[in-house]
C-alpha cells in the first residue's frame, strides 16, 4: 500500500513509530493547554527547559531582574493513531522572550495552529508573522469558550488582516470534536500543499 | 488590563528558576548533549538486555521509560527532568550502546499525500 508507514522494529519492544508534530501557538489565557488536553490520549504532559544567556541572546534577559536562568513550560499531548503513527500537540511558551523555543518546535513540524482570543487579538499578530516567515503550514482557530459566538469569522479574519488562504474557523477548546475538527482542517491544509507541490 | 484574573497575574508557564546549578549537576556541569540526534519527538527505545549492570540512578530511571518506544519530551516530562538535561544523559546513553533512537523522516521531509489521507482518517475516527 502507498500509504506503508515504515516501522522500524526494536527488538522485543515492539514498534517504533513514526511521529507528527503539530504546533498549538497562541497568547497567555487562550486556551492552548486547554486545546492540547481536549485531543490527547494522556493529561497533557508537562516538561521544562532552563533558559539560560546561552539560549537566548542575552538582550532578551532583559526584565528577568539579575536572576540568571528562567524556566520555561512546555505542555503538550499525544494522539496515537495507530502502532506506526504518533501525533504530538505541542503548546507554544506564550512570550516573545520565549522565542528561542518556538524556533525548536517548529523545526520538523508538520503545520500549526493558531488559537486567537477574540478579548485578545493581538496576542495573535506575533503567532502569524512567526509562521508565515518560517514557511509553517497553519490555521487560525478562534477560541469561542465562553459560549458567545459575539464575533463572526469574518469579522476576525480582517481584524487579523489574514490572508484568504489561510483557513479560519471557530472552536471550542473543551470540545474534543470541535478541536479534531481544527486539527483536520490543518492536515487538509498541509494535504492541499502537498498536492499543489507548494 | 483586567482581563488577567486575580492570583493569574504570573503566567503558569513562566516561573523563575533561581540556579543552574542543581539540574545540571547530574550532566557533570554540560549543557551542550554529546550529539544532535534528538528532537523534542525522536522516539528512544532501550536496548534490550543492553542495561550495565551498574547505571547511575537518573540514567537506570531514563531506561526503565524506554523499555518501550517513548519521545524524549515524554521522557523529559516523566523523569521530571529538564529537557535540556534529557538530552544530555539520552545522548550519554546513546553513546554507550544501551539505547537506541529514531527520529522520523517526516521531520525533514512532508509526508506524501496517501500517508496524509491516511492521517486525516485516523484523526476522523478519534
């Protein structure tokens, strides 16, 4: 079959598979580990990295206050979909200081999401321009949680001056469904991309 | 600037890390891993029956997780170890023999179309 997925075999531990990342980008209070939680198989997972003057430039220390090492948060999920396949949903660190890590994750990516807080908009702006300049497949998911769908999609894509070809929807970050429904809309996107030879 | 609820002032993903010094103590002072051969999704396995008799207490914990198939994030976040940190002992292992590490082609290249329909059905079945 086309689609073989390539198993590379360990001896007496089964399979080892092969892994897809996506990318969950979005500022602080939107709702990315909430997302994450929605679709994995697993609690969202929990790690961290130290950031240190080495990792970042040192400029970006500014504001740490004299503390040398800050800790960065990273949640993320796991979907398996099958022995040979794993999808990983990594939560973006919010902050630009952050960024060093957002260079990391998107390395190897498959595409990302963007999840947009209607209060917050902005919070989007640096999201977008990180993945439009790093080439990262992506869509815009609007976070509609509280219940009240007081913006309309449209509305949204011309607050966040997006282009026509990058698909927008609306979301509940709770709902499994809703969420599986913005990770679809993303592998479609990719899919498109693939069959365009984009 | 309201919108921040009281007690969330400070973000939950931002917290101070007051030393260095304790997480990199089991890396012998490194923060640079001996190799490059780990993404955050790379999948680590142990080599069965490849475990020394003697490890040290954070490498014998890092090849009990990878008894099966596991990523280094999952290991990281299991461990309770930093990732940086990860890293550096996955690669200590790894330059001993005692694990092994498959990062996927998907990383460098896109999947083709027959394994992203593939996907996209998986992800519809969920």
């Amino acid at each position: 079959m086309d689609g073989a997925l390539v198993v590379m075999e360990a001896e007496g531990a089964g399979p080892v598979p092969d892994t897809l990342k996506i990318v969950v980008a979005g500022g602080f209070g939107a709702g990315k580990t909430t997302l994450v939680s929605a679709l994995s198989e697993v609690e969202a997972l929990h790690t961290e990295e130290v950031m240190t003057s080495e990792s970042v430039g040192v400029d970006d220390l500014e504001g740490v206050e004299g503390k040398t090492t800050t800790t960065v948060a990273l949640d993320f999920g796991r979907i398996t979909l099958d022995e040979s396949t794993v999808v990983y949903l990594f939560g973006t660190p919010g902050q630009r200081r952050f960024s060093f890590m957002w260079e990391e994750l998107v390395e190897g990516a498959l595409g990302a999401v963007v999840l947009a807080d209607t209060r917050r908009l902005a919070d989007s702006f640096d999201a977008i321009d990180f993945f439009e300049s790093r080439g990262v497949p992506f869509v815009v998911a609007v976070n509609c949680f509280d219940g009240h769908r007081t913006h309309r999609a449209d509305d949204v894509r011309v607050a966040l001056d997006l282009e026509e070809r990058v698909p927008l929807l609306l979301c509940d970050a709770r709902d499994r469904e809703s969420v599986k429904e913005v990770v679809v809309e993303l592998v479609s996107l990719v899919l498109r991309l693939e069959l365009s030879g984009a | 600037m309201s919108a921040v609820p009281p007690g969330e002032e400070f973000p939950r993903e931002w917290s101070f890390e007051s030393s260095l010094i304790r997480p990199y103590s089991l890396t012998g002072g490194r923060t640079r891993p001996s190799r490059s051969d780990f993404s955050m999704t790379s999948q680590v396995v142990a080599v069965p029956s490849g475990a020394p008799p003697e490890v040290d207490p954070e490498l014998e914990l890092i090849l009990s997780l990878c008894a099966r198939p596991l990523s280094v994030a999952e290991v990281a976040s299991r461990s309770g170890f930093p990732l940086g940190v990860t890293r550096i002992l996955l690669a200590d292992l790894l330059d001993q023999g005692y694990v092994m590490v498959h990062t996927s082609d998907w990383e460098r290249n896109r999947p083709d179309a027959a394994t992203l329909r593939a996907v996209l059905d998986r992800i519809r079945e969920l």
